[in-house]
C-alpha cells in the first residue's frame, strides 16, 4: 500500500469515526438529560399540563399512526415497484414516473403536511385525526418504498425468472413465488427507512393529527392522536421550565427506543430469512 492510499483509508476512517462520535454525543446527552424521568408512572399515565403524567397516549398513538401508515405506503409501494420493474415498458412516461417519484421522496415534509391539512382534513372531511396523520406519513414516505422495492426486484438475477418460465410458470406466480422472496430483504430495507422517517416526523402529524398533548386514547380512526415527535415539540417549545425540558428528553429516549427495538425485529426477520434462502428452505 502507497501513501496515497493510506492516506485515503486513514481518511476515510476518520471520517467514519466522527460520525460515530457525533452519534453516541447525541445519543449520550439525551440519555443523561432525560433517564431521570422515566419510570413506570410516566410509561403507563396520561400527560397533565407540561410537567406532570405520563406518555402512555403519546407512546400508543406513535405506534398507532406508523401502523397506519405502513397498511397503506407499503402495499401501494410495493406493487407500483412490481409494475415499474417487471410490467412497465422502458419509454419516456415510465422515466417520467420515476423521475414524478424521486421528486416526491425529496418534498419538505411541511409541505407533505399542508397538502394533508388541505386535502385530508378539510377537502374529504377526515378532520384532524389519526387517519389523516397516518395517510399523509403514507404520502411522505411511499416514494421511499416504491424505489428501494424497485432495486431490490431489479436486483434479483435474470436467470431466477428464466428458470421459472421454463418450468411451466406464468410471469406473476414467477414475481409471487420467486422474485419477491428473492427481494424480501431489499425491500424490508425500504420499509425500514419509511418507519425510521415516520416514526420521528413532527410537522405532517402535528398538522393532520393531533396537538401531541392529548391525553385519551383515539377510539376510531377519526378521532385526534397523540405522537411522541409532537409531544417533544410542544415540550421544547411551551414547556419552559427544567421539568419540561426533562421530560422532553425522556420521550426522546423512548422515541429512539422504539425506532430501535422496530429496526432490530425487522433486521433480525430479514436476515433470519437470508439464511433460509442460502440453506435452500423456503
């Protein structure tokens, strides 16, 4: 190895290093500054005012309003990736849709969040509540979906489908039964950064579902929600006094929790399932 090139890797390990760093800094002074309040009332009571309860509401609507929003995002994003990769012709529309996609997936989230306030909650009526929260999250991150579903279908070798063909199977028990377990893990990566994207947003829900400080549990899915991402919010920004600003700090540890514990199950199915796929079982 020339010097050039060490000189390139130490850079580079640098820079992963920093990055690293930064990372547990962050995650390091939340700790600190909120571990203190969390405790088994502020897990399962309501919030009351700023400095009092708990986030019981906040923790179940968060959920809540990700679940939605997959039931939505994630079967429309995964069957417009089907029908680009596998059915769509190379021609001008077909990049256009891509393009339309891509565009969609850079939208400040604010704006995703003013079309659900206009077209949601007053155009179709749906009022501010948990689905008009958990639709316009599907909105923010369906481009998501669709493009790394795509990869992962075009990702999948040729000669899987060709085999398939050959033994007598049509073209979609081909995609059901061959391609899309083939992709699983690709597009489960997909689905995980839309949850990573929905479960820490705070300007679309806030404007579509909820205040952040309710302290009811939605009965329907009309009815307001409470988030976590809203209720750091409105701590940060009204709580003004220390107890506020502690507690926002401890549901940001709970949010990052949750993220966790849903990356992990979602890694730990997809590589579960990789193993399969190499040990030949289906």
């Amino acid at each position: 190895m020339n010097i050039k090139e060490k000189i390139v890797k130490g850079g580079l390990f640098v820079s992963a290093l920093i990055s690293v760093v930064v990372l547990l800094i962050v995650i390091g002074y939340i700790v600190v500054n909120g571990i203190g309040v969390i405790s088994l009332d502020f897990l399962l009571k309501s919030p009351y005012r700023f400095e009092y309860g708990g986030v019981f509401p906040q923790i179940i609507g968060s959920l809540f309003l990700v679940a939605l929003c997959l039931l939505f995002a994630v079967p429309l994003g995964v069957a417009s990736a089907i029908y680009l990769a596998e059915y769509a012709p190379d021609n001008v529309i077909t990049s256009c849709i891509r393009l339309f996609v891509e565009c969609l997936a850079g939208i400040p989230s604010i704006v995703i969040g003013l079309f659900g306030l206009v077209f949601l909650v007053y155009y179709l009526g749906f009022g501010v509540s948990m689905l008009s929260g958990g639709l316009a999250l599907g909105f923010m991150i369906l481009p998501w979906t669709v493009r790394a579903s795509e990869e992962a279908i075009k990702a999948v070798p040729r000669s899987y489908r060709e085999a398939s063909l050959a033994l007598g199977a049509s073209k979609w028990q081909t995609i059901r039964s061959v391609v899309l377990k083939s992709a699983y893990p690709g597009i489960i990566t997909g689905i995980l950064l839309g949850i990573g994207k929905a479960i820490g947003e705070t300007a679309v829900v806030l404007l579509t579902a909820g205040s952040g400080l309710e302290s009811f549990l939605p009965r329907s899915i009309l009815d307001p929600v409470a988030s976590l991402p809203v209720y750091v919010y409105m701590l940060a920004t009204q709580g003004q006094t220390s107890a506020a600003y502690s507690r926002a700090f401890g549901a940001s540890i709970l949010l990052i929790t949750m993220f966790l514990v849903m990356s992990i199950s979602a890694l730990f199915l997809r590589n579960r399932y990789i193993k399969r796929m190499s040990g030949g079982r289906w």
